[in-house]
C-alpha cells in the first residue's frame, strides 16, 4: 500500500465529508436539495460544471486513450470541448428561462403531459447511469492500483461516499465537492504538464518530432486511423460527443443553480475557459505517458489505459507526485458520481414520483426523502453494472452517454424550443426512438461482440459496425420527432409554443 497516496486520500474525503456537513445545515427543502436554492454565482457555477465535465473520461480514459492510440484518443478532448460551443449558443439560455429543477421541467412548460415527464425521468436515469459506470469503473481501477484492494472493494468506496454526499449535502455539497476538485485538477495537470514540457526542452515541435519514434506506432502515433479505422465510425463518435453535451441531464440542471440567464450564459463562457484549457493539457499527458512510461507497462496496469496519467506522475514525480495526482482522479471521481446521482434522485423524486404518483401534491420534505431513498438505489443499479465492465476505457464508456443523450434528449430541447408544429407525439417518439437505439446498438456493437476473446464482453460478430451509434442513432431521434408530430392527429398548441417563445427570450415569468 502506498502509504503517501493513502494519506492523501483520507484528506480529500475528509475535506469533502466537512463540505457536505456544512452543505447539509443549508439543505431544508427541495429547492436548496435540488438546485442549492439557485443561489450561485456566475464563476461558481462555472467552476462547478467544469468540475462536473471534467470527469475520469478527461483525466484518466483521454490520457490513456491519448497514450494508446495517438491522435484517436485526441478526438474525444476536441469533442468535449467543441460540445459547450452548442451549449452555449443552443441550451443555456432557454434552459434556465424555462426550467425549475430537471430536465422535465423545461419540457413540460411546453406539454404538460404526465407521460412527457415518466419518458423525461427515464431518459435522465438511464444517461446518469451510463455516465456513472465509467466513473466508477476508473475508480475501482484507481483504487485498486494504489492501494491493493480488489476493484469490487474499491468500488464499493466510492459508491458509499458518492451516496453520502448526496443523502446529507444535496446540490449545495455537490456543487462546492465539485469547484475543489476542479482546482485540485487544473492544478495537478497543468504541474504535470509543465515537467513534460521540461522534458523535451519545452519545445511542442520537438516533442511532436520525437513522438514519432517513442511509441510502436511509429509515425502513425501522430495521424488519425489508429483506433477508427473507418471515417464513419470517426464521425459516428464525433457527433455524439460535439452534440451529447447539451442533452446532458447533470451538466442541464447547472443551469438551474444559478438566478437568471445571464448568470447562466457567463457560467458557461467561463467553464469553457477552464475546460479549453484543460483538455489542450491533456496532449501532454497522453504525450508523456506513452514516452515516459511506455505501452507495456500502461496496459500492464490496466488494460483499457485508464492508469496511464497517474503511471506518467510516478515516473516523472516518484512517488509524492503520483500520490498526489491519485487522489486528485479520486477527487474527481468523487465530485462527478455525486452529481450524477443527485440528477438521477431529483428526476425519479421530482418528476416521477411528485408529478405523477402524488399529482404534483407532494411536500417538500416527503420530495427530499423520495430523493435520498432514490440516491441509494441509483448508487446499487451502477455499482452492479460497473463490476460488469472493468476492461472497457472510460472515455469510451462516456462516449456512449453522450451519444444517448444526443439521440434521445437534444431532439426534445430543439424542438420543443424552435420548432412551432411540435407536439406531445413527437416528444414521446423522439426519446423512445433515441434512448432505444442507442442503446440497441451499442449492445449489437463491436464493444459487446468481437471475434477475438477476451476484447469485448462476449466473442462473436458484431452486427452493428461502428463502436459508437452517434451516426445512426441521433438522426433516428430528430427524424421519429418529427415524423411523430407529422403523423399524430394531436395539433400543436400554438399559443403555448408562443408563451415558451417569450420565456425563453426575456426569461419572463422567471421565479
């Protein structure tokens, strides 16, 4: 056991299990559990969700993947980082003018319909999920690493604590678990990165002519079709990633944490600072590990790739640095899980059980205490399915929440929010239609079926060709909500669409 990295572990739980005591004396109703009352500030909220969406992906599924397969691995920083641009333009303004608490919410200003907010929470459970398996997965892989424990054990640790901080803190804990942990890892990259540079006499043109012979792959380190050999495929997992974003429920309900559209907007033009930065950074971690730390002993350690950052700190820093940098992915780990449990909790608490099983009646503090008892099984469901999938990389487990979201809930959003003619029908259509899909196909993929043992869950062909559904899935989601609302006899009410108009636009009528 690496006693350093396990000291430093104790004191980020023990600094984030203080924040969600003080978050918990703050939490007395729904709002505060939500939306921590939509009392944060711009920058606040903007260091949140770069804490939110800098996640295991980022820092050990991108670096690995980076080391692995050269400029591939790149194109998951470019997609999350092109993705805020859609935010920004697209989401953040409407979200916050139209919605309360979740998803469903902004929907449902539009259609009031109790089946919009059951398919809404479904949707928003099924991505939280997805997006938590990886995070979960790096964590046990991290643990494991450092400490000895068995992923089952490792796992489980952090299933506990995400649980903690969510039952007791509420958005409050969240959010500020959230800003830490984005410091401590702009921090500890940018110092990573700062001594790689050093390594190669802080030159980017010598370090880029020297990758050409540090790695097996040669000169194709540094040139696309590594990893996708097919441009389909390539585009297939560039549309979910430059598009899943904005359907994100956990990044959607930032916006509800702060008190009007403007905040919103500046929220995310500074988070896009933060995570710009951040994933130019993550070329010299993937740069370095594959020099300094070599294939062999990065797959030796975990064979999707996901220990390949804090591999590199330990050969660049001994055994201080990647203690260190451990507990910084932990942190991380941390601070996204607990997120994602909250989004889960409050759509099956708000909208599920509030709005359809008690009709809206439903008391603050019987809504809280639905929300905690939901916190506890989302925790279980991931930790199960996370045991199931400790060999696959966490970006790409990412990649596949992204494209669900793209698929099954941007649809929603655009429609519902410039499409005048959009109904009831062609809501329920489009988040059938793409979470279906999308998942469908990820379970006929190369990812779950592959002839060669041992690289996928089960040996076999696949029948769908492409590791991410992007490509199919989220224009099947677009094109059932159209042809739903074209085909449905309902018509559309106009004067809603125009009362939805206004409140996006002015924020009218904002609480």
């Amino acid at each position: 056991m690496n006693t350093a990295a396990f000291s430093m572990f104790l004191v980020i739980v023990f600094v984030t299990l203080i924040i969600t005591y003080y978050a918990s004396k703050k939490t007395s109703n729904a709002s505060e559990f939500y939306t921590a009352g939509g009392g944060l500030t711009g920058w606040q909220n903007g260091m949140a969700i770069a804490g939110d969406y800098m996640s295991a992906a980022s820092f050990l599924g991108i670096a690995g993947a980076v080391a692995l397969t050269g400029f591939d691995g790149f194109f998951y920083s470019i997609g999350f980082l092109v993705a805020y641009l859609v935010v920004l333009y697209l989401v953040a303004e409407p979200m916050r003018n139209l919605g309360k608490y979740t998803f469903a919410d902004m929907i449902a200003v539009r259609f009031n319909a109790k089946k919009i907010r059951g398919f809404a929470a479904m949707n928003t459970i099924a991505i939280s999920i997805f997006y938590m398996i990886a995070q979960l997965v790096g964590a046990g892989a991290l643990i494991k690493l450092l400490l000895g424990l068995n992923y089952t054990t490792s796992v489980l640790i952090v299933g506990v604590l995400m649980t903690v901080y969510v039952i007791f803190g509420g958005m409050h804990a969240t959010s500020w678990v959230q800003i830490v942990k984005a410091v401590l890892l702009m921090g500890g990259t940018l110092l990573i990165s700062i001594i790689v540079l050093a390594k190669f006499n802080f030159s980017i043109t010598g370090m880029f002519d020297q990758m050409k012979t540090a790695t097996p792959l040669k000169e194709a380190f540094l040139n696309p079709g590594v990893k996708y050999k097919d441009g389909m495929d390539t585009l297939s997992l560039n549309m979910g990633l430059v598009l899943g974003t904005a359907g994100l429920p956990h990044i959607l309900v930032r916006f509800f944490t702060v008190r009007d559209a403007k905040t919103a907007r500046a929220s995310v033009v500074f988070a896009t600072w933060i995570i710009g930065i951040f994933y130019v950074m993550t070329i010299f971690l993937g740069f370095g590990a594959a020099a300094f730390v070599g294939t062999e002993k990065i797959t030796g350690a975990n064979a999707a790739g996901n220990m390949a950052a804090p591999l590199l700190a330990k050969a660049l820093g001994g055994n201080m640095l990647f203690a260190f940098i451990s507990a910084v992915a932990f942190a991380t780990i941390l601070a996204v899980v607990a997120g994602l449990v909250l989004t889960a909790a409050s759509a099956f608490s708000h909208d599920f059980y509030n709005e359809i099983l008690k009709k809206g009646k439903a008391t603050e503090a019987q809504q809280v205490r639905m929300a905690r008892y939901a916190s506890i099984g989302v925790s279980v469901l991931s930790i199960i399915l996370a045991l199931g999938a400790q060999s696959l990389n966490v970006a790409f487990l990412v990649s596949l929440a992204f494209a669900v979201a793209a698929s099954a809930n941007l649809p929603v959003i655009i429609y519902t929010i410039y499409w005048k003619r959009f109904n009831t029908t062609g809501a329920i259509w489009a988040m059938t239609v793409g979470l279906i899909s999308a998942v469908g196909l990820v379970l006929i993929s190369p990812n779950v079926f592959s002839p060669v043992e041992g690289a996928a869950i089960f040996v076999g062909d696949p029948i769908f060709p492409y590791t991410t559904p992007g490509i199919v899935s989220i224009p099947l989601g677009f094109l059932a909500g159209y042809l739903g609302t074209l085909f449905s006899s309902q018509k559309a009410d106009v004067k809603k669409y125009e009362e939805v108009l206004v409140k996006t636009n002015t924020g009218a009528g904002l609480g």
